[in-house]
C-alpha cells in the first residue's frame, strides 16, 4: 500500500536541498518521506526493512539527489537499489534523478532525463514534480490560480532592521508597539548573526562615549530611522526574548530630498513614481519622452544622467535597483518567508527615499521562480496647502532573473 507522493533519497551532505523540497511538497499538500519527519516513527524500527519498504512499495516517486556524496554512502546505496528494483518491475519512470554534480552514479545511466540544480532552483524541481503528481489532489492551500505554484503560509511575523553598514535582518517578532514618539519590540532572532548585531548595538547604549548609531527600521507598512534607546535580553522558558526601544529620527525623515524640483517634463511626482516603479518592478528608465527630449536639447547625455540622481534619490537609499530580485537568490527556497522580506525592504525603500508617505495597498505574490506580481497604490506627501496629495498606483510583474 502506498503511503507517501514522494520519497526524498539523498546523502546528509546535500540535506538543504533535500529539506526545501519536501517543505514545498508538504506546502502543497503532497506527502513525503523525509527523514527528520519520520524521527518519532523511526525510532526503535529495523532500518534496514522499513526503508526497504518505504523506496520499494509505499512512494509513487523516488526523487534521487545524485552527487559525490550520494555516490559514497552506504544507505544512499541501499535507497537506490531498492528504488531500481520497483523501476525494474513497473517498467516506469519511478526514480527522479535531480544531479548535483556530474558524479557517475551505479544503476544510473547518462541517458536517463534528469534535472539539474545547477541550472535550475529548487522551486521549478518542484515544479515539474507537482506536474508528475497532476493526479494526486494536493490538500487545501494558497495556490496562485494560473500557475502549479504553491507559497507556504509562513506565520511568522517579522521586523526589518537595516544596520549602518547596509547589512539587513529579518527578525522574528512577538510584540510591538509605536507611537509618537518610539518604538518597543519583543525580538525572538533564529540566528547567531542576529544575536550578535543585537548585542552589538546594546554595547553601543552602554558604553559611556560611544557614538550615537542610527538604523533603519520597517515594521508592517512603516519604516523609519530609529536610534536604539534599550536592549534587554530576558529568558522566557527555553525561549531567549530581546525587547529592544528605538526613538524615530524625525530629523532624518523630514529632509527634503534632491528630488523634490520639476526637470523637464518631469514633476516631482512623475520622479517618485519613476522611482516607486524600479523599486518594485526593477524598472530602468528606458527610452525618455520626445518632449522632454525636444526640452533639453543637444546635451542629452547630460540631462539623462542628471534625471537618473533624481530618480535615484539622495534621502535614505540610492534607489538603482529593486531589491526584490536579490532577496529572492537569499529567500527563494522559503517562498513565504521570502515574500514578507520583500514587501518589508520595499516599505524600507519606498518611504525612506520619500517616495510616498503613505502605503494605501501593497500586495506581492511570488508567481514562479521568475516573477514576482506586484499591485501598489500608494500617497505622496502634502505639498501644497491648497493641492491635496498625489496618489498613484504600481502593478505589474518584477523579473526575478535576467
């Protein structure tokens, strides 16, 4: 009888690839059989037969991780005669070779169609394998309609903190609160990384005459300058609990960035949708309008470079591309995870460069391992007393690859 979609045969050395699979199986409602998810069953059991049955009767598909470490193990071994004997009986395409590297595999010929995570990621691996399991119907879950893509639900909150040096983390977060004049948070880091950039900014506080340090900030559909005020580590159970203050730098939100002038035909308004459009859908400039070409005249070259440092901004963040496509070579292997990181450094562009004021609607939804669709309206500031607000709106698709 028949338990699992799939059955992940891979060595220890080659887990991260074997691990992000079966999570975005498991996303969709496929089951799978990946070891650290059989602890509690395995244990006691004769390895040797249950296994020989989970790669021999129970799974539709055995997907084979084929590397040099894969070539080497002896369980490994075990895993895929046993998978070569089903293929053998049912005289069909049971084992799913995904290469790591071009190590020669025994039972494996060069012939047999393989994918290869060289070239491609893990996400269109899955992919083309929710496209052999066609007939399974996967369990209730956030699908995209036009697509097979699956983004897990993550519901972990989390709050974007830039640090001086441009380095970002995405902390985990259990309370917060702002008002008009700080910030409290409860900050739950998952990394040694994160631990350390906190405690390097609560020395900061402590040491008598330290420099003051300013850090970005999103949280939800805010961002800000902050300066940390108070970092207190607690323990909570197992559970190590940072609750940290910042004060905003209103100072700092409030200048007027270079963007702020009409040039040509461009408004300042035009400018931040300009620059709202590269930040979200990495959108360059391309071909510059006939009339504001007839406006400048013969020093063109000059005046596509001067409007290139308006759209850019001085305020906060040189905008020359959309963050978006650099997160998800960091995130892409956590698609739920990787679209609240995006959304949070877009909130971080876009209201630190003064590019709105306001987020009326922001939704980002990753389509396929090359796209990302992006539906923005947002509100400039006020500029005028008797003008009400710009209001404008961004949708479309964000390329992921080149």
């Amino acid at each position: 009888m028949q338990k699992y979609d799939v059955a992940l045969s891979f060595a220890g050395e080659d887990r991260q690839y074997a691990k992000a699979l079966a999570n975005l199986l498991k996303a969709g409602g496929y089951s799978c059989f990946y070891d650290e998810d059989e602890l509690a069953d395995l244990w006691g059991k004769n390895l040797y037969d249950y296994l020989s049955s989970v790669y021999k009767d129970r799974a539709r598909y055995c997907v084979m991780f084929l590397s040099k470490h894969y070539e080497q193990k002896l369980w490994t071994h075990h895993e895929r005669q046993l998978a070569q004997a089903r293929a053998f009986q049912e005289n069909r395409e049971y084992i799913l070779p995904v290469r790591l590297d071009d190590t020669e595999i025994p039972g494996i010929p060069p012939t047999v169609g393989y994918l290869d995570l060289r070239s491609i990621t893990i996400e269109e691996v899955y992919e083309a394998l929710v496209m052999k399991l066609s007939d399974t119907t996967p369990k209730p879950t956030t699908t995209d309609r036009t697509t097979s893509r699956v983004v897990e639900k993550d519901p972990t909150e989390y709050v974007l903190l830039v640090s001086e040096d441009g380095k970002s983390y995405f902390i985990p977060f259990q309370n917060a609160h702002w008002d008009s004049t700080e910030i409290s948070l409860e900050l739950l880091p998952e990394s040694p990384e994160e631990t350390a950039f906190l405690r390097t900014l609560r020395r900061h506080i402590n040491e008598a005459f330290a420099r003051d340090v300013h850090i970005a900030l999103t949280l939800r559909e805010d961002a800000a300058w902050v300066k940390p005020q108070e970092i207190i580590e607690t323990a909570s159970g197992s559970q190590i609990v940072w609750k940290v203050v910042f004060n905003e730098e209103r100072h700092r939100q409030n200048e007027s960035p270079l963007g702020e002038v009409t040039f040509g035909s461009f408004t300042p308004e035009k400018i931040a949708e300009e620059r709202a459009k590269r930040i979200l859908l990495d959108k360059k400039l391309g071909e510059l309008p006939t009339d504001f070409q007839n406006q400048m005249g013969s020093v063109g070259l000059l005046n596509e470079a001067t409007l290139e440092m308006y759209v850019r901004g001085t305020n906060g963040f040189q905008i020359s591309a959309s963050p978006i496509p650099s997160l998800y070579r960091s995130f892409g292997n956590r698609p739920g995870q990787f679209e609240k990181c995006a959304r949070l450094m877009s909130i971080l562009y876009l209201k630190l460069s003064n590019t709105v004021e306001e987020i009326l609607q922001f939704d980002l939804k990753l389509l396929n391992s090359n796209q990302v669709e992006v539906k923005f309206k947002g509100r400039r500031h006020k500029r005028f007393m008797n003008v009400e607000p710009h209001t404008f709106e961004v949708n479309g698709t964000c390329q992921l690859s080149e």
